[in-house]
C-alpha cells in the first residue's frame, strides 16, 4: 500500500498517532486517581474507538485498497451477533439492568 | 494468479503444490482438539471448588495431541516453503460479492469473524457478571459475611497497584508498567509487520538485500511478540523486580482463579477496614480473556518463527508479498483484541 494520509506515508503516519494516543491512555490512567470515573472511562472508550478505527483501516488494509469496500463489509459482519451477544448473554443477569452504572440510564445526559 | 498457468481466475487446478490444497490446517484442528479435551481432564476442580485435582492418566493423549499440530505445522510449512506466489486464486469474475478478491483473503476474513466470536463472548460473559456482582469497593465500610463474592478487578492489583502501589517512575504503579510495555510492544509489532510487507512488495531493491530488510522486521516483529509473553509470565507468576522497580505478581498477591477467602483491606486511618471475600468470578474472568489473548501472541510467536526463517532464506518478494499480508491481518487482530482486553481489564 502507498496510501498517504496529509501528504505522509499511510503506516507511519498511523503508527505515529498510534503511539501517542497509546501514550495519552497509560498516562491518563496514570493519573486516574485525579479524574472523574465516568470522564476516565469516556476517555479511554474514544481512545481505544480511535486506535481500533487506526489499525483496521490502515494496517488491516480496510481502507486505501480495491477490495477494502467489500472486505470492510465482511469484517463488520459479525457485528450483530456480538451485539446479540451483548445484550442477551451480557445484561441478562437479573439485575443487570436496575445495577446499570447512572450514565447508563435514562436521564443521565439530561435527555 | 499468474499468466502461466494460462487461467485468471478460481483454485481449478490442485497440481501446483502450493499451499491451498493442504490438509495441514485440518490436521492442527484435529490436533487442537484432541489437545484441550485431555488436557482439560487433566485438572479438576476439588468438592469445594476452591482448588483442583490432577489426574496425570489424560496426558499421554494430550502429548499426542500436541504431536499432531507439530506434525500439522511442519506438513504446511514445507508446502509452503517453495510458495513463490505464483497461483494465487481469486474468486470466479461475477461470483459476488467477492469478485477477484484473492481467496485466501477472503478465507482469513472468515477466520477472523470467528476470533471475533471468541473474544466477544468472553466480553459479554465480562460484562454479565460485572453488573450481577456487587464491587469489592461497594462493599467497603459494610458488615460482609466472610466468603461474600466481590468483584475485585483485576486494575485493584495493576492499574492501583493494589496494597503494594510502589511507583518508581512516580506517575504510574510498577505493576502498571508491564502491562503497559506490552501495549506499546503490540502497537510497534503491528508497525514492523507493516514494514515487512512493504518492503517485501519493493521492486527496486536487490532480492539479497530485500530479504535481509524483510527478515529484520519480521524478526523485530518475533522479538515484540515474544517480549509480550515475557511481560506476561512476569505479572502473573514471577513479579516485576527489575532495577529499582518492585510489584509481586498478580499469583503472590493472592488474585487466583480459587481464592474464596481473599483479605481485602482498604481505607487510611480510621476509616480503614478489611474484610474476607470470594474474588473467584473476577479472576477466573480475568485470566480467561488475557490468557484466551496470550495463546493466540503463542500461536503467532510460532508463525513467525517459520516466517523469519523464510525470510532468511530469501523466501519472500514482490511476488509472495500476500502471505505476509495474510499473516499480518491475523497479528493485527490480536493487537485489536488487545486495545480492548487492556482497558476493560487492566485498566478499569
């Protein structure tokens, strides 16, 4: 692949940003004792999307290639079933839903 | 696939010796499965499910079964040896939706759909008893019967650094610290296999030296994956007593898949306290998912052995570069199920 990404060579540009959102997770972790709980976890969630989105669509060559289209298609296949999985495995314990986290529930995000 | 075989498209012709005819990967399934039935009877839990009873009669058959992968992986391996890429299939023009899509592609796709059905169950398992038991630190300040199940994570011991939060670089626990190498150690590994296939796809160096760049990213790549392993074995068995840093394994400090009366103290000066809990669920979790993670760095530990001595024998071009790929998808879903392991179980 000979992909650019802002004029930079694809793969170093992805390791590099890479690197540093890896850095900022270990850091802000480093530091979890300071933050909030729900600021911590939103944080580490939107960095581990990002590094996910990074490696897939860059080294895992879902992105910049002929087949990418397709391949992305297949790849994302499974995820109704991880979905299922989540919700009828993972929140079927009888109290699960009542013992969600607040920012799980309703009226948490002023909505 | 390549011109002379007079055909573009489709696996119509098993006479090549190339690697899409072999009966390898059926064979190392075989052998899978014989393994981890025998090896399972080996080990069962005791009446009080608070440890397990060996029974040494399973494990000839278990051998066996680790006989059958090896000879598996060295019948692949030798098929593959003389791969130079010249018939590479793709799916028939027309057969949509994978038209002229190279079919081993598509094949390591499927797989990888299948490792994500792995990874998700043990997550969703996560999560299911997560939200069914209360946190050891919910429980803090409250009369607990002792043997109450708790759920202690795994973070209480690494991310926190558990009663030993010793920290020698100041902004982090040591028992932070090889969790935290091994994360950079996958990010990096993903880079250098990157590397490897774009420099095994360069038409304008000699082959000579074309192979010794491919081999030193794949070996850079072996090293990584190895370090992961090591970083590993040390947190949960050995601890991490190297130079001036100190943080006991995860086993001395007691988080064991049947320690159902483990001392959980907490708190400072009068507002300290302790109390005896089951923290079986947690562990057991625990160790499931990261270990689940740590066969499959095993597994590619042992593909890129094979690779790197490929490699060394100038085994890889413009011409094979895909094998490289293929692998590479493989090694970057272990790094991705790893960006998620680690935050959901080291960190939180």
């Amino acid at each position: 692949m000979s992909a650019k990404i802002m004029g930079f060579d694809a793969y170093n540009f992805n390791f590099f940003w890479l690197m540093l959102l890896t850095a900022i997770e270990v850091g802000v972790v480093a530091q979890s004792e300071n933050m909030a709980w729900a600021t911590l976890i939103f944080v580490l969630v939107s960095i581990g999307v990002v590094k996910f989105i990074g490696i897939a669509a860059v080294f895992m060559h879902l992105r910049f290639s002929p087949d990418s289209n397709v391949l992305t298609a297949t790849a994302l296949f499974p995820v109704i079933f991880i979905v299922l999985l989540v919700l009828m495995v993972g929140l079927t314990s009888p109290s699960a839903v009542e013992n969600l986290p607040a920012f799980c529930r309703p009226g948490y995000y002023g909505l | 696939m390549s011109d002379d075989h007079g055909y573009h498209h489709g696996p119509h012709e098993w006479s090549h010796g190339a690697p899409h005819n072999s009966w390898a990967p059926i064979i190392i399934s075989i052998g899978s499965g014989v393994f981890l039935f025998f090896f399972a009877k080996a080990f069962t839990m005791n009446e009080g499910m608070n440890g397990y009873i060996y029974d040494s009669a399973p494990l000839p058959l278990a051998i066996a079964g680790l006989a059958i992968i090896f000879a598996g992986l060295i019948s692949w391996w030798k098929q593959d040896f003389s791969f130079d890429g010249s018939y590479e299939p793709q799916a028939t023009h027309g057969s949509t939706p994978f038209s002229n899509v190279d079919i081993r592609k598509v094949g390591m796709w499927v797989f990888l759909m299948s490792e994500m059905m792995i990874f998700s169950s043990l997550f969703a398992t996560y999560i299911r008893y997560r939200t069914s038991i209360d946190s050891c630190y919910s429980l803090e300040g409250t009369v607990v019967e002792p043997g109450t199940a708790c759920w202690l994570p795994a973070s209480y011991f690494i991310a926190k650094g558990g009663e030993h939060a010793h920290s020698t670089l100041g902004f982090m626990p040591d028992a932070l610290v090889p969790g935290a190498i091994n994360t950079f150690a996958l990010i990096i590994s993903s880079y250098t296999i990157v590397m490897a296939l774009k420099t095994a796809k360069r038409t304008d160096l000699e082959h000579a030296e074309r192979s010794i760049k491919v081999r030193n990213y794949l070996g850079a790549t072996f090293c990584l994956a190895t370090l992961f392993l090591v970083m590993k074995m040390i947190e949960w068995f050995i601890g991490f007593h190297i130079g001036p840093f100190e943080a006991p394994s995860l086993l001395s400090d007691q988080f064991t898949i049947h320690n159902d009366a483990y001392t959980y103290n907490y708190g400072h000066g009068a507002e300290a306290g302790a109390m005896t809990v089951d923290i079986r669920m947690a562990a057991s979790i625990f160790y499931l998912t990261t270990g689940t993670h740590g066969v499959h760095v095993f597994a590619g530990i042992v593909g890129l052995g094979y690779m790197v001595v490929k490699a060394h024998k100038g085994g890889y071009g413009p011409g094979n570069s895909v094998s490289i790929e293929y692998f590479g998808l493989y090694w970057h879903f272990v790094d991705l199920a790893w960006v998620a392991v680690f935050p959901a179980f080291y960190l939180y």
